[in-house]
C-alpha cells in the first residue's frame, strides 16, 4: 500500500439486474471482514438512462474526496461501471472486479428483448447489455466469471457450452481485462460464493487473484471450468 493512502480503503459493491444492494450483503460482509470501507451502490436500470446511473454513481465517486476506491460489480453493475470510469476518468480509483459481466453482450439480453414483455422488463438496459462495454483508458480491471448453467438465461437464450446460466464465459472476455478467473459458480451463485469474496479480497489487496490456470486445487476443493 501506498503510504500515503488510509489505512481503510474503500470499495463499491454494484449489484445486477433486477436485484437490489441486498443482495450483496454477504461479499459486504467479507469485504468488510477484510478490513475494507464499504458502500453499496443500487439504481434503478430499468426505469432510469444509463447515462442518469452513470452521474449518480460519479455522485457517489465524489463523496469519496479523493480517497482511494475499489469497485466490485455483478454483471450489468460492472457495465455501468465500466461506462462510468471511462466517461469521468476518477484519479483515485484503484481496481475493479467484474462478477459474470457480459462485458462482450449479453446473447440472453439480445433474445429475451427481442419480444414485446422482454424489452419492457430490460427497459433502459437493454442497449448497454446487447452491446456490452468496451474500455480504452488504462485501468486495473479484471473478472470472475462462472460455469455452473444453472438459471434462466440459458432458457431464453442458446448460450455456449460454458455459461453460468445466464452469461456464456466468452462474453466475459476482453483483451483489455488484467486476469480472468472462472470458477464452477452460477451467475447468482457468484454472489454468496466463499471463494469467489476470497479472491475478490486478494486481488483489490495485491492485484492478482492467487489462482494459477484451469486446475483442481485439493487444499481448497476448488474447480475451476476445463477451457478446452
């Protein structure tokens, strides 16, 4: 850490579509444990623009006075924060986590809003997650990405063959990502997994996830998804 940063950083936790700051409570409840500052950030993505959510969470950036922050964002949530630090470019942001962001678009999104009641239910977030997020400014952002298919997307949309039931991990890729990380969770899942806040704490601490390739790690039990 920088010796000139607090002791206490802070970091954001965004939830996704059609959920509320609730259901981060339990990567609040690690993050904090771990000795971070925690705000939740939840806004209305169906009703409100992207670019209304985009100025409220700059609110919130600039209630931080300059203090260093970390963002942890669960799909749709890691759009908006994508879109946000490209637009206002904050000096004293830190890292980003993404959590099963479709930062490539959202095949589920594309073919559940093809039809009247769907577009209606996706609202103002529909063009952002059809098209995903590109990034061009240099910022530390990498992403956790699920595998476990379990979930609606998967009923609505033809996904590939890894997806965590509502995102396809090919859709959680991009060149500009620091580290990749999918781990054997559900796009829900992602949120309440033990080792997805483990890692998650890891990487806003040091930058890296501690985590090395697609193996089966006996100490903890953990599987990550074969990619090949």
């Amino acid at each position: 850490m920088n010796k000139t940063e607090p002791a206490v950083q802070r970091v954001v936790l965004m939830p996704g579509l059609w959920t509320s700051g609730y259901f981060m409570t339990f990567l609040a409840r690690a993050m904090r444990k771990a000795g971070f500052a925690v705000s939740i950030f939840s806004c209305p993505y169906v009703r409100c623009s992207v670019e209304s959510n985009m100025d409220a969470l700059h609110r919130l950036i600039d209630t931080f006075e300059g203090q260093p922050f970390s963002i942890v964002a669960h799909s749709l949530g890691g759009l908006l924060a994508l879109r946000t630090l490209e637009q206002y470019q904050p000096s004293h942001f830190k890292r980003l986590v993404l959590l099963g962001s479709p930062i490539a678009g959202s095949e589920a999104a594309r073919s559940f809003g093809s039809f009247g009641l769907g577009r209606i239910m996706l609202g103002h977030s529909f063009d952002i997650l059809s098209r995903g997020v590109n990034v061009t400014g240099d910022f530390d952002i990498s992403q956790i990405a699920g595998c476990k298919a379990e979930g609606l997307g998967r009923r609505v949309a033809k996904l590939e063959k890894l997806n965590d039931g509502g995102v396809s991990v090919s859709e959680t890729k991009a060149p500009w990502l620091k580290d990749h990380l999918v781990l054997n969770e559900s796009h829900a899942g992602l949120l309440f997994s033990p080792r997805v806040a483990e890692h998650t704490v890891n990487y806003l601490k040091s930058g890296n996830f501690n985590f090395s390739g697609q193996v089966f790690h006996k100490a903890r039990k953990e599987q990550v998804c074969s990619l090949g």
